[in-house]
C-alpha cells in the first residue's frame, strides 16, 4: 500500500537527538532558542516562540492577544477541529465564514458581513498548504482595526507573493508527524510585535519571566530540546522537502488534466502552494473512487467530511449550518498521496489508479468521458500519453528522485 504520509527523517534527526541526550539538557534550553531563531529567520520576522503543538499555538496566540469570553474570532468550518477548539479554550466564540470553493480556504468576500460589535479577530486557516488571499483579508482587519492570526499548521514555507505565510499576523503553526516538517509534536507561533511575543513566552511557561516568580496565571506549553534538535535538522531540509512536494504535485496536474471526473488543485497567480496535500474534487462517486484506489493499493483521506460546526461535539452550541461550499467539499475533496518519499513508480501508480478507477466510474460523468479515459494510459517509462501523444515530461526529471541526507 502507498501510505498517504510518511515522515521523512534520517541520520542527521538520529544525531541531533543523540546529542541532546548526551548532553544531559532534554526540557526546554538552548536548541528550543536556536530552533525559534531560525524559524522566526525563516519566516522573515522579529519573533518566534516555540511551544508543545500547532494547537497549543493556536491557543496561546490568541491568549497573547488579550482574546476571551464574550468575544468572537471570526474563522474556516473547514479545517481540523484545532483550529475552532483553541477560540473555545478561552473563552471566545468562533463564528464561521463559508469557504472559496476552488482555494478551500475562508472567503473573504463572507468575512464583512459576519463582524459585530464582539469581533476581536480573523484566523484565516492556509489549508493543503495554499496561502488565503491575505491581501484582502489584511485590508479588511485594518478597516475594522481586527487582530489577523494565521493557522499556519499546513503551509511551512507558503507565501503570498514572496511573502511567508505567520509573517502577516501572528502566525501559528504545527510540526505533528504528518507535517511537510516535523518534531514528532510541537508548534510554534511568529510575530512581529513585541509585546505580543513577550506575552507569549510568559503564557508558555507559568507565567514566568525570571525562574519561581510568577507573574500572571500561565501554562505548561513547552517545546523540549529533543523536539527542537529535530526541528533544526527539519528545517534546513524543508526547502527540499516542499520542493518535492511541488514536484510530484506537477507530475500528478499534468497527469490528470485531461481526467475530467476530478478536478485539480488551485493555485492563483503569485502564491506559493507547498503541498501538504494533493487535493482532487471529485463530483459524483468520490467514496467508490476512494474504494477503488484502496485496491490498487494506494492510500487516499477526505480533509474534512464534517464541516467543524456540524461536528456532534458542537451540536449544543447553536452554530448556524448554512456553509454550502464547505458542505459541498466535504461530500466531494479526495487527497492523494503527495510526500517527499514517494517513488517514480509510486507516482506513475497513483496517476494510473485515478484514470483506470475514473474509467471504472465513467457511467456517471460527463459524455465522452469514456473514450477519453480509453485513450490515456501511464507508460512505465514514466510518461503520460494520450492519443500517441506524450502529455508529460519525463516522470524522474520532474519527481521521483533520492533526496540528500536521508
């Protein structure tokens, strides 16, 4: 079976971790300052304050800024529960704003008309790794003097014509396992203002600022060293990584732009998609199409089913559930696999599951499907051809090679 997401760790991880338990410093010390350096470097601001999840980050960033009962954060019902929990911890009420059916993201056409007079915020969420129109939604806070905090969990190294995703307004993000970088758990959240990151580092760690004195009630959000020795390896390996990611990402379009039944990721003009998933809408027979893949052993997940307002969890709460574009999603997004570690032949595999199992399931899409899908095979020289015609480089030019250091 081709696995939907397989960390990519070698002996680099193995040795920074050795390290650190040979030295003896395993909590919180000097790799978290270095990891949180570098990131904040990354990411192209002041500050970075490394904590123990994406959702611990979540959380104290909208701590750090002063947000609690009776305020509203306004955010995506399509996202990872995360998101819409860590406005709930605090005492706030998210409020959900309908999604842009070709981005997954929060449409910021939706985003006016839902403020009130309890609107503390706008968390937009970077979801499968493509950036939000950021420009719009900047505007919109500045014009209602609303604080911008980004679900980066999804998008390490996004950007918004050249500009890094967490480096708008303060920025969250998560290195869970599965991530396009990892430290097995942990998160951390980037800001440019002073005040904000300061508040930051004091929720982390009970409220101190200077050992046993305790300012203000606070947390136990702490990243160890061992996490962070790995982040520091992740994150030099990260711009390969995404670059992989956009490789096999351009095998798979050009692959299966012809395969009317789904359609392909979108990816405006001046934004930088880094994958974290391959996201196909499939119209009619999405789950069969799940099935069928499944026994051509490859691995494919729905991100998300269940709009997060319409989860059991929240039916006490009263959330409205006229989210159409989510709910449409929800019913018809597939993601396919897309890491770093995949092979040539994985990925030849895969696009030739989504056109022989798109075959299998002519009889409900469009007319001419059929002859179109007989017409397309996957050669195993690594060359999608249609009608005689190669549609595609060559497969290992564009993805599919060994990468460095694993």
């Amino acid at each position: 079976m081709i696995p939907m997401v397989k960390p990519y760790l070698g002996e680099e991880e193995r040795e920074a971790v050795a390290a650190v338990l040979r030295s003896g410093q395993l909590a919180q010390g000097a790799r978290v300052a270095e990891f949180e350096a570098r990131f904040a470097e990354f990411c192209g601001v002041r500050h970075a304050v490394a904590v123990s999840s994406g959702t611990t980050a979540l959380w104290l960033a909208i701590l750090a800024h002063g947000i609690g009962s009776g305020d509203e954060v306004i955010t995506s019902p399509f996202s990872f529960i995360a998101t819409a929990n860590a406005i709930l911890y605090t005492g706030a009420r998210p409020v959900f704003v309908d999604i842009d059916p070709q981005t997954y993201n929060l449409d910021p056409a939706g985003i006016e008309s839902a403020i009130t007079s309890r609107t503390r915020a706008i968390l937009p969420v970077h979801l499968y790794g493509l950036p939000c129109d950021m420009a719009k939604i900047m505007a919109i806070a500045e014009r209602y003097g609303l604080v911008v905090i980004e679900d980066a969990a999804q998008a390490h190294g996004a950007s918004v014509n050249g500009r890094a995703v967490g480096s708008f307004g303060t920025g969250c993000f998560s290195f869970y396992a599965t991530k396009n970088m990892t430290t097995g758990e942990g998160g951390m959240v980037t800001t440019n203002d002073d005040a904000i990151a300061d508040q930051a580092h004091l929720l982390r760690a009970h409220g101190m600022r200077q050992r046993y004195y305790h300012e203000q009630t606070g947390y136990n959000f702490r990243m160890t060293d061992i996490q962070a020795a790995i982040g520091l390896v992740q994150l030099r390996r990260l711009p390969e990584l995404n670059a992989r990611r956009q490789a096999n990402a351009s095998f798979l379009n050009q692959a299966l732009m012809e395969t009317v039944a789904v359609m392909l990721p979108s990816k405006p003009a001046g934004f930088e998609h880094v994958y974290h998933q391959f996201t196909l809408r499939v119209r009619n027979g999405r789950d069969t199409l799940r099935e069928r893949l499944a026994a051509r052993g490859i691995s494919s997940e729905v991100y998300y089913p269940v709009p997060i307002p319409a989860q059991q969890v929240f039916r006490g709460m009263n959330f409205a559930q006229c989210y159409a574009m989510t709910q449409a999603a929800g019913r018809e997004v597939l993601s396919l696999p897309i890491h770093p570690s995949l092979s040539s032949d994985d990925l030849e595999w895969i696009a030739r599951g989504v056109v022989e199992a798109s075959l299998e399931l002519a009889p409900g899409a469009p007319d001419g499907f059929r002859e179109l899908v007989e017409e397309t095979t996957v050669n195993r020289n690594g060359k999608i051809r249609k009608q005689g015609k190669v549609m595609t480089g060559n497969l290992e030019a564009m993805a599919g090679q060994p990468m460095a250091g694993g």
